[in-house]
C-alpha cells in the first residue's frame, strides 16, 4: 500500500526500530504492531524485518522468514533474492520450484539463480534440474549466473560440466575466469588450468586481478612448469601486483616447487616484515626440496622472533614428508611440539603426520595418528589408504576404503587412483570393476590420473584389451598414460604392440621419459626383440640425452640373456662399469637359470652375495641352476649356505578370485575347505593330461629322489591347485585367472597348456614376471619367458 507523508514517518521509524531490535521476539512485537496499526504489509519494511530475522535468527528461523514473505501478498523479486539468501539448502530449493505455482508474477533474474547455485551445494543430486532451469529461463549465457553454477561444479568435481558452462558464456568476466581456474585447481586439474589461463591471457575481453595470479600459481607449482611461473611473475610486475602478500607467498612456494629454491629465498627476503603466511611458504618450500635443515632453522628464527604463533600450515611445511628418511628424531620432535601446543588436532597437522609414518613404513604410529582424529577430512582418509597401497598392505587398504564409504565421505580422484593400485596389486578384477562403478555412480571426474589407473589397474588384472579400450577413449593423455600402455603391453608379452605405440607416442610429440624408456626396454626383453631394443637403448642416450639408470642396464642385460646371448650380457656389463649393481647380475643370474649356464651363474651369484648378502633369491636361484644340471650336491651346499645365513625364501603362493572371494594355495598345501575335492580332481587331469601326451618338467625338481618322487613334488606347486580348484568351481568353459607370487617353472607352465587344451578354457596367469594367456594348449609368451 502506498503511504502518505505522515506514513512514510511512520516507515522510517519502522526502520529505527528494526535495526535495533535484538531477539526475535522484539522483531515479532514490531510485526504486530505495524499490522494493528495498517503499514503491514509495506515491502520495504517487510524487506528490514526479514534481514533481521535472518541476522538474530540464523538458519534455524527459517520457518519465520517463510512466513513473514509469505504474509506479503504480491512480493517483488528483491524482496525473495533476500529470503533466499537467509534460507538454508532444504527450504531454497523447494521455494524455487513452487514460484510458478504460488507467485507466478515473480520471474527469477541473475541474483535469484546465483543465490539458489549457493544453496544446491549441499544437495549434488539436484544440480540437473537446477541447470535445465538456468538454461530454460535464458540465464546460461549470464556470467554472474555461469560463475555460481560453475563454482557448483567444481564443487562437486565435475570439471568437464563446468567447462561446457563457462564454454557457454560469449563473453566471461574477470570473475568467471578465476572461478574456472580456481576450481581446476582445487580438482587437481593443472594442466586444464594452466591452458584455461593462456586461454585468457589471448582474450580481448578478459582483465587480471591479484585473484587471477594468485590462483594459477599453484597451478604452476605442481605442474613444476617454471616458464609459467615466471610468466606469471612479469604479469605480477607489470600490474602492480608484484608486491602483494599473497602473489609473493604464491611465488615463493612456485619457486620451492619448481627447485628454483634460490628464487623463493629471493622473494622471501624482499618481504621488510614477512607474515606467518610468508614463513610458512619459505618452511615447506625448504623441506620440499630436501633442506630440512633449513627449514628447521628457519622455524626456529620464527620462534625467537615471538611476533607471530606457528599455525597447523607452519607445522604441514615443517614435517619433512618428501625426505622423510634420517629424519625420525626430528618427526618424534616436531610431533611432541604438536601435541604441546595442541596444533595436533588440525586435521591437516595429523594428516602430515599420517603420511610420513607411512612413507618410512612405521604403519602402526599412522593408524594410531589416523584414529585419533576426531574429524576425518578425505584427505585424511587419502592418506591412510595410499599409505597402505603403498607399502603393498592390499589387504588394509580396501576394508578401509569401505568403512570410509559406510562414514558417508565421498571418495575424490585421489582415493580413487590409490584404491585402483591397490586393486593392480591384488590383482582383483572383481575389486577393480567395483571401484570402476563407484567412479562412474559418484560421478568423479575423469581425469587423467584417474584414467592412467584405470589402465593400470586391468593391465595388471589380465584385461589387457579394456585397458587399451580406455585409453583409446582418453581425450587428454600425457607420457604417464602412455607409459602405463607401454607397461601393460610389455607385462603381457605384447613387445611388437608395444613398439608401434611408442612410436605412435612419438608422432604426437610426447617426449618420452626414463620410465618411458624401461617400459620399452621390459617389453622388447619379454618379446625377444633384441635389435629393436638395442636401438632404443642407444637412442635413449643419443637422441634424448637421458642418461640410463641401474634399471635401464639390467634390461638390457635381461634382453640379451633371455634371448641366450648370455656372453654378450656378460662383456655388456663388463663394458659399462655404471651399471654393474646388483639389478644387472641379477638379470644375468636368471638368464642362467633359463639357459642351465652354471659356470656363469656362480660368477653372478658371488657378486650378488657381495652386494645383497641378505636376499634369499639369489641362493635359491643358483641352487635351482645345480639341480637342473643335477648337481644336487652344489645345490645342497647353496641350500646349506643360505641356512646358516638365516635367509628364508618366499613361499611360492598363488591367489585366484571366484564368487568375489579371494583364495589363496600353496605348494602341498591341505587346508582349503575342498583340498579333498581339490586332489581327487587333480589325479584325474594329470591322468587325461598323460593320456595326451603330458610329461612331467621334471628338472624343476630340487631334490637327488627318485623320479616318481620328483613327479610327485612338482605336480602339487600351488598354481596347479589354484587352476584345479578353478575347474571344480565354475562353469565349464568360464576364463581362469591366477596370480603367482614368483616365477611359474617350467612343469607348471607346460602342465597349464594341456590343462586350456583337454578343458577348452582360456586361462591367464600372472607371475612375478608377466602375464601368460593360455588358450588351445599354446601360450602367449610362445614359450619365452
């Protein structure tokens, strides 16, 4: 209703009133009065009243902010912007979908759909609806609008969604832009980051503030992309921003990252009275690049200094998680430090501390800092599982990742990749196809982190064609994704597949790496590809100028070896003193053991004594070698040495998936429910298997017994009970897939190409070494290996 002067007093000390109102009750009392006396309802004032509910109110006066807007018989849109923006998630939301119905004067604009864009946060499954909304209503091309529902996006880690809704904006502003480069960031999408930035430096349109640098330098810093970074330094100089608190902190910790540590001492000591902020930025990027003791140093100046109080960030720089090792003293210091403050109960403080007790191996000390935190955060979560994946706990990391599931945290790329590898390790199709599903039902973004472990992970279950469908299907791959193809190629016996990929990798200008390089090499060594093998060595060197590592040696000794040419192998490393560690006479003791050269084998084997003297595998290796020649007495004597030494070789164990239940079998092993069953079956395919033309390997055999004795004590290795066990438990015809933890020998091999023959059963086998697709009697590795 319209006032006349004598009212518009009246609304003014309406006003007053409102803004000195201070419970609720008081606000209820002036809404009742201006009712009694007829100012009731006057949209300005309703306006006030609803600011104050929301002010003394919160979100728990909800419901009376909906009925004061309610009392008002034809609001404008200002006056709902403003009750939207008082409303938590659960009553925003419903309000925007009745308007049609209960107001349909009332057109939302901008401000109505960037307010309920805050609101959808807490509800991802309603993000659809609010979009087609947007994008009905006309609003998709607005850029206040596009920032907020981008911002929802990102949020919820679908980068590719807030991509195709910044993508729709003809012309982004300075605020949209940030939002987009921020929100990559946050989801760990560097690279889409950085090329989003260069997107905008060629923009006409597009103008940078202090917030623009300051978002892309992270970005920068873990991309370790020091032109970037120092593009980014001369923006900051030519805008006036150079000086800037949080530029130079950004700056300092992309100097620490990109191992310009010079740099960020620069920029540390241009500061004439450096922050909490600044220190910290200098502390970690000190312990990032291995100067603990520098960084302690420089913790203590903070402290003497007495002007500012170390926070839960100066504690996360101070812990020395990426040179953890040497360094437990000061880790049980800073620790006790902590606890004496009480800056342990960050969350971000006992992470830290989570990560490094798992990176020296010290599991207990991490679970005991993991279950104490009151509030765990996913990243507090990422660090206990990738802890136990990384130290090939398997068995840990899963029911973990479960029970953070039951807790009700959703799983981000980074638990999802760590859990993937954990899967790789186990080699659980099952497990791996289940956390392929919860990607796809959470929604998490596609990446390429996640992608290369997706790859990884059916590389290493058997599914070599499903990892190449992935990547086949990858819109962004960089070297670590075709590394990971590589790898998978060459695990699986695929040298040939692998070369051309390699090349392909080349055609499209992605420059390979030492890993890269390994991968090559393994994949040539397992497919007996040795010319094209010793080409990329040399090309390794010439054409990239990367300098061979012990691992590169060892592969080419195991190139040579495996194809025989095992005097070769010998002058290689004689040749090349770099390489003669324990990695490249450990190639040559195996390439012995396959071509039965004893003579060189104890050569090989002394100089690995020297080197490892703990390690149990050359002992057993070289005794093998003796019993395969029939020196059952030298290999008595090796056996005999390894004894007194104390040193226990690893069981041969092997593992096989059936029903989503892992089972597991050893050599003669009795106490699987079905041994009984188990033994029977097996009489029976070792009797068909003989009718068939099947002899016994046994040369495999490492004892001076009888030969019926031998054919007794090969006949019971753990892979022949796992694969017997397969066939009494699933359905004729169904693919086998087992997992050694060691080298499969030759009986049990050859045993495995009759067995897929008489049962017609594809059966995949993964050692310690590769993987062997057994079909129809003949095997991938074409029996070399």
């Amino acid at each position: 209703m319209l006032w006349s002067g004598s009212a518009s007093f009246g609304r003014q000390r309406y006003l007053g009133i409102i803004s000195a109102a201070t419970t609720l009750r008081h606000l209820d009392q002036i809404l009742a009065h201006s009712i009694v006396s007829s100012h009731h309802p006057d949209l300005i004032t309703v306006t006030a009243l609803l600011r104050r509910v929301s002010d003394l109110g919160g979100s728990a006066a909800a419901p009376h902010a909906l009925r004061l807007f309610s009392s008002v018989e034809y609001p404008d849109i200002f006056l709902l912007n403003v009750l939207l923006r008082t409303l938590p998630h659960s009553f925003a939301l419903p309000l925007l979908s009745s308007l049609p119905c209960r107001y349909p004067h009332l057109r939302p604009n901008s401000f109505t759909y960037a307010t309920v864009a805050s609101a959808a946060a807490a509800r991802p499954e309603s993000i659809a609806a609010l979009h087609a909304r947007i994008v009905v209503d006309g609003f998709a091309n607005d850029p206040y609008v596009g920032s907020a529902l981008a911002d929802l996006y990102l949020n919820s880690s679908q980068v590719s969604i807030a991509e195709k809704v910044f993508d729709a904006i003809p012309e982004p502003d300075t605020v949209l832009w940030n939002t987009l480069i921020s929100g990559l960031v946050d989801n760990c999408s560097f690279s889409r980051a950085a090329s989003v930035f260069q997107r905008m430096m060629i923009s006409n349109t597009a103008k940078f503030s202090s917030t623009t640098l300051a978002v892309i330098l992270p970005a920068a810093a873990d991309l370790q992309d020091l032109i970037l970074g120092s593009l980014v330094h001369c923006l900051a100089i030519k805008l006036g921003f150079a000086s800037l608190t949080h530029i130079v902190t950004g700056l300092i910790s992309m100097y620490s990252k990109c191992a310009n540590i010079c740099a960020a001492e620069l920029m540390f000591r241009e500061i004439e009275f450096p922050d909490i902020i600044a220190h910290n930025a200098m502390i970690s990027g000190y312990s990032i690049n291995g100067l603990v003791t520098s960084s302690v140093c420089l913790f203590k100046k903070l402290l003497a200094l007495g002007v500012e109080t170390p926070n839960s960030s100066t504690m996360v720089g101070l812990i020395p998680v990426f040179s953890p090792f040497g360094y437990e003293l000061l880790v049980t210091c800073i620790h006790g430090f902590s606890i004496k403050t009480g800056i342990v109960l960050n969350s971000a403080v006992s992470t830290s501390f989570t990560t490094i007790y798992c990176r020296v191996d010290d599991m207990e000390s991490a679970r005991r800092m993991f279950d104490a935190m009151s509030k765990k955060n996913i990243a507090s979560w990422n660090a206990m599982i990738s802890g136990y994946t990384q130290n090939g706990m398997t068995e840990m990391a899963i029911p973990l990742f479960k029970e953070m599931q039951v807790s009700n945290v959703k799983p981000n790329q980074i638990t999802v990749t760590s859990i993937l590898s954990a899967c790789a390790q186990l080699g659980s199709l099952t497990l791996g196809k289940w956390v392929h599903d919860i990607i796809i039902e959470e929604r998490i973004e596609l990446n390429v982190f996640v992608l290369t472990a997706l790859i990884d992970m059916y590389a290493k279950c058997g599914s070599i064609s499903e990892a190449r469908k992935i990547f086949n299907e990858m819109e962004e791959k960089n070297v670590v994704s075709w590394n990971a193809m590589i790898s998978a190629y060459g695990l699986h016996g695929k040298g040939t597949e692998a070369l051309k990929l390699f090349e392909a990798m080349l055609s499209v200008s992605i420059v390979p790496t030492g890993v890269t390089f390994l991968s090559v090499l393994y994949a040539c060594s397992h497919g007996g590809l040795v010319e094209n093998g010793q080409a990329i060595f040399k090309s390794m060197l010439c054409d990239y100028g990367i300098k061979p590592r012990p691992e590169h040696y060892a592969c080419m000794v195991d190139l040579l070896g495996r194809a025989g040419r095992i005097n070769e192998a010998l002058e290689f490393i004689q040749t090349t003193p770099e390489s003669s560690g324990p990695g490249v006479w450990g190639a040559l003791l195996g390439a012995c053991m396959i071509h039965k050269e004893s003579k060189l084998a104890r050569m090989a084997a002394e100089k690995l004594f020297e080197l490892e003297p703990e390690n149990p595998g050359y002992y057993v290796l070289l005794s093998n070698i003796h019993s395969s020649k029939r020196n059952y007495l030298e290999a008595a004597m090796v056996r005999q040495d390894a004894r007194k030494k104390h040193l226990l070789k690893s069981p041969g164990r092997t593992s096989i998936e059936v029903g989503d239940v892992m089972h597991t079998f050893t050599a003669n092993g009795n106490v699987h429910p079905q041994s009984p069953a188990i033994y029977s079956e097996l009489e029976k395919i070792t009797a068909k298997m003989t009718e068939e033309g099947y002899q016994p390997e046994t040369d495999a055999a490492l004892y001076d017994v009888e030969e019926e004795e031998k054919e007794h004590m090969v006949k019971v290795h753990s892979e022949k009970l796992a694969i017997t066990f397969a066939i009494i438990s699933t359905d004729p015809g169904t693919e086998i897939r087992i997992f050694k933890n060691l080298r499969v020998c030759l009986d049990c091999h050859s045993w495995t190409k009759f067995v897929s023959k008489i049962t017609e059963r594809l059966i995949i086998v993964r050692d310690a070494t590769r993987f062997h697709h057994v079909k129809d009697g003949v095997c991938s590795c074409g029996d070399y290996w």
